[in-house]
C-alpha cells in the first residue's frame, strides 16, 4: 500500500526516486504523470451521488484528454457483473464489493498508461474476482498498460500475475 500511494504521488518517498517508463514525475510534469498513473485503493472512494456520476468524476478533472463515454461505462459496468439499474443508485447504498468494481471502473475509463491496484478484489466473491480478473486482462492488453498489483491472495496472484515480487524479502529484519 505504501508503495503504490508513492507511485501516485500521495506520499513523498522516505529514499530514492520514483520512476515509470523511466521517466520520473517531474521530468512528465506532475499532471502528465497523473494523467498516466491511476491508483485504485482497497477501500473505494466515492463521492455523494449516483453511480453516473462518480463514473464521470475522473473526467471532471481532466484526467484524460478522451471524453465521459457512457456506452463503454455501461458496458465495463456489465463486465465486472454489476447489474443495469445500478447505474443511478447511490453510491451510498452500494456495498464494498460493488464500490470497489465502480471505483475501478472510473480507473478504467480514463486508459491510464499504469495501474497501481490495492487489493481491489478483497471484497469480492470467486466469480466477481474473476471477471475483475478477465476485466484488467482485457484493458492491459488493448491499451498496452501495465498494473501493479498487491494482494494477499496467492491464487490471484498465480493467475494474473507475469511477474511477482515478494516485498518482505526487502523489509529490513
């Protein structure tokens, strides 16, 4: 977690420099680098409204140079099996699992060239993670992105992974 809140540029590191692509925040300028870069926390946030309206939040700030696309909102929506009238609930209502899937699809939208992902499937039952799963697959291989992933769960990681770093083996004893 504490890893990829620095890669997103909301801690400052305590050693070292920050680099993606080889190229650090600075040299992409801050808001290029945020354009690029999208973090999706383990707890969702979402702001007071509906569903719709959290999905077009990203596109509020400019995070992409691309506009709200509704169609492909829905149909991420589909994608990771929340239902069609989850569209204008609130986002109040919705539980963590469901929260979690639209957090991540707002993420999604915006076609960040990374995704920093923290445990964004801990929420979710096996056949939700599998299409969280199937979900990124698809998006990483369309817009040649890249994710890093932290999870705990080592079956997750066996299937999704390319490759796998156990940070412990880093942390000093």
């Amino acid at each position: 977690t504490t890893l990829l809140r620095a890669l997103a540029l909301l801690i400052e590191p305590a050693a070292g420099q920050l680099e993606v692509a080889g190229q650090t925040p600075d040299d992409l300028g801050v808001t290029r680098y945020r354009r690029s870069v999208a973090y999706v926390p383990q707890r969702a946030i979402l702001v007071q409204g509906d569903v719709a309206a959290n999905l077009r939040l990203a596109f509020a700030f400019a995070v992409s140079e691309r506009g709200f696309d509704e169609a492909v909102a829905r149909r991420r929506l589909s994608e990771l099996m929340l239902p069609e009238e989850i569209w204008r609930r609130a986002a109040r209502d919705l539980s963590e699992g469901e929260k979690q899937r639209v957090a991540l699809v707002r993420v999604l939208l915006t076609e960040p060239r990374v995704l920093l992902l923290d445990e964004p499937t801990s929420a979710l039952d096996e056949t939700s993670t599998l299409a969280v799963e199937a979900c990124l697959r698809q998006q990483l291989e369309a817009t040649a992105s890249a994710a890093l992933l932290v999870s705990h769960d080592a079956a997750q990681i066996d299937r999704f992974a390319d490759r796998t770093i156990d940070l412990k083996e880093y942390l000093a004893t």
